[in-house]
C-alpha cells in the first residue's frame, strides 16, 4: 500500500477537471495539484520553485523576504476578528515564517456594489489597529468595484516585504530523522470559529478565532536556536496535516504523530466531532509549526510557553527515515493511521 502511494505520488500533477471548483481552493491536493500543474508550470523559476510561504530577494547586501496573499472569508466578521485584521497578520506571518521582520505592507480591495461604507470603516480601522501591532505600516494599495452579486461583499489582497536581519535557512525539504515537530498551541480555532459563525449548524460555543502577528514569537524562536531550526509553517488552508504532508514530501522523511500530544481545546474537539471533521485538517491562522533538531527540542518549547501566543505549545512528533513522503498518527487506542492531504472542499471559505 505504501508502495503504491509513493508511486502516485510521484506522477506528475496533471488538473483532470474542465472547471475550477471550490475544492481547487480549500488547501489540499486539488490545491496543490492545482498550482504544480497550472501556475509553476506555467511561471517555474528558481525563487518560485520552492513554494514556501514567501520569496527570498536580494536587494544589494540586504536580504528581503516577499509575499502576497487573498483573503475572501465568510462572514467577514467573526469571533477573534474580520477579515480586516486577517488580512494583515496573514501576510505578517508569512514573513515571518521566511523568518523575516514584516515591514511594509501593500492593501488592494474588491468591493462589492451596495456594500456598506460603514462595514468598510470598519474593516480598515481593524487593518490599521492589526499593522500597528504588528509594526508595519501600509504604504500601497488598489481598489476595485464589481457589480451586485459579483463578490461577497469584500475581497482583500495584501502583499508584504520583510527584512531577513538574522543568518537562518528554513524550508520544509530541510527535516532530519531524530527532529522534532512542535505547534505553537492548541489547533483548528481559527476554522471552528468561522464555520459556528456562519451559523449554518445550530451549535453554538465559546470559540474564538486565533488570528495574531506571530512575527514575535518566531523571532524569539530564531533568536535561542538559531542554528537548529529545519522549517516554519504556519498551519492556514488544509491545516497542520496539509503542513506536515509539505515537510515529509520536501524532505523525503516520514513525520509520526502522537495523537495525545496534539493540542485541542475540548470546545473545538466537540464542534469538530459533531460535523465530522478531523482538527488537523482545520485551519489556523495564529498558530505555526515548527521543525528543530531532535537535541534541542526542549529548549525550543520552553522558549515558545515563554511567549503569550506560545503558553500552548507541544511537542507532537518527530521525524523519521521512513515511509518517506508520508504522515503517520499513532493514536490513543494504539494503532497507527495515514495522514493524508486534504481532499476536496469540506470546509466554508476560512481565510
């Protein structure tokens, strides 16, 4: 079975579908499948190939770190927060994960006609509160208007440069047998939070999402190891799952799980099991994870429960020779299970 996983694996992706469907941007393998075989295909260059959260540039003796993402959630306001400070802190994170300090960021808005000026005051107070924290400012941006019925309101997309100031090397094809994989705290809130608000279920619970700036923490992180951190992901689309599947493919080791070591709160256990779903594959959008030297992963944990936005973190694997390219979970009754990428769309639009 292992054999033949592996074998699929190492096809070429080939998109098989004549339309673009929802699945295509929920995070998984159609996902993935989606950007190998139309958008590297089609841009493949040596920054891009890597796929990581962000682009490595150099600008003279300075390295700089450079991303872009959209976001287009529903509600675009939530327990936690909207998607105005979404916006910003997603992009901050993923600097943040090319190890990078955040320092400017660009803003462009597709608005919907009809769409409430006050809802938009209100988004971009929550963006200016959300770059402050973060200490970035918003230099640039655009805004576009669509007909009735030809958006959800507002979509925004924010782009951001960062300053590389610290000496590391960080990529998910960069994992060892003997490291340890860690989550900066307890998983899926952001998801939960945003499905419970759209109050299609009925269920009602005390979930926050956990937007946040994770720039700090990380720095900090980089700061005591700087030398024996392998990679930093932080866990948005497809989860902590779609996370470790990057890891174990990149670097052709297998990742083993312990499921009683993952962190989930009881309320986001509870919602996940009345809708079927399985929290790793639940989005975050203030949590990352993080690959370090086996050696030094105790350190690594009492400097993340040092942060406020790491009181949470656990150790929750390590890294093995084999099965390369694979997720393994042994679970509280003792077996051991295949975690694969997410499959198809069983989420509403999260980030």
């Amino acid at each position: 079975m292992l054999d033949r996983i592996e074998r699929i694996r190492r096809r070429k992706p080939v998109i098989r579908e004549e339309r673009i469907t929802l699945a295509h941007g929920a995070g998984g393998k159609a996902t993935h499948t989606l950007i190998e075989a139309v958008f590297l295909e089609a841009f493949r260059n040596p920054l891009l190939a890597p796929l990581d959260d962000g682009a490595l540039l150099r600008a003279g003796d300075q390295q700089l770190a450079f991303t872009t993402d959209s976001y287009v959630v529903s509600p675009l306001f939530f327990p936690g927060g909207d998607i105005g400070d979404l916006a910003v802190n997603g992009t901050v994170n993923d600097l943040a994960m090319c190890g990078a300090r955040p320092v400017h960021l660009s803003a462009g808005f597709i608005l919907e006609e009809g769409f409430a000026v006050a809802d938009l005051r209100r988004i971009t107070d929550s963006m200016a509160a959300a770059a402050e924290a973060a200490e970035v400012a918003i230099v640039t941006g655009d805004t576009k208007v669509v007909q009735r019925g030809k958006a959800d309101g507002c979509y925004i997309t924010t782009s951001g440069v960062g300053l590389v100031e610290q000496p590391v090397t960080l990529s998910a094809a960069r994992a060892r047998p003997g490291d340890a994989v860690i989550v900066s705290g307890p998983i899926g809130e952001h998801g939960a939070a945003i499905m419970l608000a759209r109050d299609d279920f009925g269920i009602e619970a005390p979930i926050r999402s956990d937007t946040a700036p994770l720039h700090g923490i990380v720095r900090e992180l980089l700061a005591a190891l700087p030398s024996h951190v392998r990679a930093l992901r932080d866990a948005t689309r497809g989860g902590v799952a779609t996370v470790l599947n990057e890891v174990a493919r990149s670097s052709e080791v297998a990742v083993v799980l312990q499921e009683e070591q993952i962190p989930v709160r009881p309320e986001v256990t509870g919602v996940c099991e009345l809708l079927g779903l399985d929290p790793l594959y639940v989005a975050c959008e203030g949590r990352f994870v993080t690959v370090v030297d086996g050696e030094h992963a105790g350190q690594a944990l009492d400097t993340l429960r040092s942060h406020p936005l790491g009181e949470g973190a656990a150790i929750v694997g390590t890294v093995a020779a084999a099965p390369a390219g694979l997720v393994l979970l042994r679970t509280a009754f003792g077996g051991t299970r295949v975690v694969d990428v997410l499959v198809g769309d069983p989420l509403p639009r999260i980030c």
